[in-house]
C-alpha cells in the first residue's frame, strides 16, 4: 500500500506518523518490524527540471520555425 505523509522531528531524528487507517489495513502492531520504501518528492515541478536537461542538434529558433511551417504552411509558402 502507498500513503504520502511528512517527516516530523522527534529528538535528535526525523519520524514518520502512519495514518490509522492504515494501521488497521495493514495490521501493523507496536514495536513491529516493518519496511518502509522513502522516494523522494519535489514539492514543483521545473520546466527547467523536465526540458532544461534535454540536448537538440539544432538550435531552439530552427526547431521553433520548422513547427511553425508544419502547423501553418500557408504563411510559409
């Protein structure tokens, strides 16, 4: 199962608070071993994080005028 919860300061260490809801699903009992799986989330999303990182054999202004042929050929002609 997959929740999304945050990290909580306890002392000197982070913690994290299991809803109860999946306490009870997953039976999970106190002083229990259990595996928690921790991916790491972006709060944003960067256009410069998806396309900043991407490396094109033309330049932009080429690319952007052959789209611009291929969407109106009419004004191009």
């Amino acid at each position: 199962m997959e929740i999304e919860t945050k990290t909580k300061k306890w002392g000197s260490s982070l913690g994290v608070i299991i809803p109860k809801k999946i306490v009870e699903e997953e039976r999970i009992g106190e002083n229990q071993k259990i595996k928690i799986l921790a991916v790491e989330t972006k709060t944003k999303t960067r256009i410069k994080d998806i396309f900043g990182k991407l490396k094109f054999k033309k330049p932009t202004q080429q690319l952007l005028d052959e789209i611009d042929k291929e969407l109106e050929p009419e004004l191009f002609a």
